[in-house]
C-alpha cells in the first residue's frame, strides 16, 4: 500500500498579477507543495487564510489597502502561522522588512532582481516553506516567549580600552527575533559581542540600527578594523564574512569578502573558527534558531578551546537545524530555551 504524504499549503499574497504567477507556477511544481490560493491584498487574504487554512504564507510587504506589516501584525495575534516575507531588497525596503521580522516573520527572501534570479528565489523560498511548515499547527513566534530578565551591569575592572571575554553568537531563519530577545536582555556593559545572522547585504545595517534603538548595548554592523570592545554589539554585513582577529591584548574583527561557507556568507562557521583561535577560553558561544548546519563544526571548535557553548532548544527555535546539528556533532555543552540564554551567556562570561 503506497503512503501519501500531506502536502504543505501555501498562500502567496501580493499585489503583482506576474509574482502570483510566477511564484504559483514554480513553488506548484515542487514536490510536497501545494500552492491553494493567492490574492492581490490583505484583505482578500484573510478570507482565503480561514477558508483555505494554508500551512505558510508568503508575503509582500508594500501593498494596497492594508501594508503588509500591519497585516502580518494582525495575523500574529489572532491567527499565528509560519509567514515567509518576499521583498525587493532595497534599502527603504529593508527597514520595512526587519520591522516585518521583528513582528513575527521567519524569513526575509528577495525578489528577483540584481542579488536574486527567479531560480534562486524559488530555491529559498521552497527550503524555507519546508523547514518551517511543521510547525504551523503551533506556531509561536518566539517574541510570543517570555521576556528575557534584563541583566545587571557587569563589575569589571581595566576594561575600558579591551575586553577579555568574547561573546559569539550565530542564527538563521526566526534569528531576528531571537537575537532581539537574547541582546535586549544583555546590560549595557557586555562584553564585546560579534553576530552573525544570515541576511541579504542591504538588510543588517537596517537590522542593527533597529537593535541599536531596542538594546542597553550599542550595536552596529561591523566595519573591517572595527575593535570589540565592552558594551558593543558588531553585526555581520550581509555578503561578508566577520573574522575575530587579535593584536596584543586588543580584539577586533576583519571584514572580508570570500566563497560561501556552509552556502552562506556571511557564515557562523567562519565566525566561530575564528573565536576559537583567537579567543579560546575567553569566549561564550551560542547557535540560534536556524536552516542547515552553518556553525556546527565552529562551535565544536569553540568548545575544544575551552569556551562554553549554547544550543537553543528545539521547543523554542522556530527552525531546529543548527542548534540541532551543533548538538548531534557535540558542540554544545548547553541546551537552552532562548529565554535563558542571555543569562547563561553572561554567567559564563564572568567566571
């Protein structure tokens, strides 16, 4: 008797006759997928989300009617489901889409364009509606946890020119809220801190002034010769990888272009290795919420220096690859729902 597997229903809404069309024909032709509907705005989409029941949405995010954050905002509290946000990345575009991540989005992918052709697109897209279909049944963003407790300043001593501790944190799909979670509830003298979360190139300086606003630390996207000093955050530039390189008893990063690493760039791997050189002991590691195994390997690096290491648990990321790659390869000494991470990081930070 031949088994049949239920496939994932997809609604795609935007305003463009040609994407609804395009995006029907190609994602329609996977394996596993069933695109059930499309429509043109919000409103005619959340009929079509109560009577067609889709597993993953895919949304534009500047629409007639009603914008798609405002949308997505609406579909969060009454009806929460996995939504994949499908832009074009320019930089105006880019700010509406962290505020649409913020809100609850798992993943920002580009419409074709100058970063994107139609096949590339379809390709993400396609991967990311199947790692985050199972959870549609119980989707809970992870801005829905409970809040991180904020964290006292740090005592330290001669600090103020160096830090002697590394903090390293790597995410993926469902990262941007996570991160905002995990950052949000470090004190405002942390130490030095280096992230990379996979984004296109025009959306991490968006994403790091947002944080900027949101977090006791100062955090921008990372400058090649930037140093890591205590109280500041450095984003990874998408397009880029962000090395951690050390002179003396100062710390800073190196900014360069290069192959993808683990089909990523920028890549935790790379990140990771380098803090495990650089670093050693001197750093706390963490792998969030993400597709894929990008960082596994590193963070076992990390934790054979002597750095202790943190998975997020799979019950709390919205996309259990990396962590669970990181724990199956023995990188990490923890496991932890994200709520506790920001503590545990600072904990170990100050042993």
């Amino acid at each position: 008797m031949l088994m049949t597997t239920t496939p994932i229903k997809v609604l795609i809404v935007d305003d463009s006759a040609i994407v609804r069309k395009i995006l029907s024909q190609e994602l329609g032709a996977q394996d596993g997928i069933e695109v059930v509907g499309t429509a043109p705005d919000p409103y005619i989409a959340r009929d079509k989300i109560l009577r067609l029941e889709p597993n993953v949405l895919v949304l534009d995010v500047e629409m007639p009617r009603m914008d798609g954050i405002t949308f997505l905002k609406k579909i969060m509290a009454h009806h929460p489901m996995p939504v994949i946000i499908f832009s074009s990345l320019t930089p105006k575009g880019s700010k509406t889409a962290i505020e649409a991540l913020s809100a609850g989005a798992v993943e920002v992918i580009g419409k074709p364009g100058q970063s994107y052709t139609v096949g590339d697109a379809c390709q993400a897209l396609t991967q990311t509606i199947r790692c985050v279909s199972y959870r549609s049944s119980a989707y809970r963003p992870c801005l829905n946890l409970a809040a991180s407790e904020p964290q006292s300043p740090i005592e330290h001593s001669n600090m103020v020119e160096t830090t002697h501790k590394i903090l390293a944190i790597g995410a993926s799909t469902g990262g941007v809220q996570a991160l905002t979670q995990v950052l949000g509830a470090l004190p405002s003298n942390a130490p030095g801190t280096l992230v990379v979360q996979h984004m296109p190139s025009l959306f991490t300086k968006s994403f790091a002034e947002r944080l900027d606003k949101e977090c006791a630390v100062h955090v921008k996207e990372a400058q090649d010769g930037d140093r890591v000093l205590p109280g500041q955050v450095l984003i990874a530039p998408g397009g880029y990888h962000m090395l951690l390189q050390r002179s003396g008893a100062t710390y800073y990063v190196a900014v360069k272009d290069g192959p993808a690493v683990c089909r990523q760039k920028p890549s935790v791997e790379v990140m990771f290795h380098s803090v495990a050189k650089y670093a050693g002991a001197n750093a706390v590691g963490a792998i969030l919420t993400g597709m894929g195994d990008d960082g596994a390997e590193g963070l076992l690096a990390m934790r054979k220096a002597g750095a202790h290491t943190i998975a997020q648990d799979e019950q709390t990321c919205v996309v259990f690859g990396m962590p669970k790659e990181a724990i199956r390869k023995g990188g990490a000494e923890s496991v932890l729902p994200l709520q506790k991470i920001a503590a545990t990081l600072i904990h170990y930070a100050t042993q």
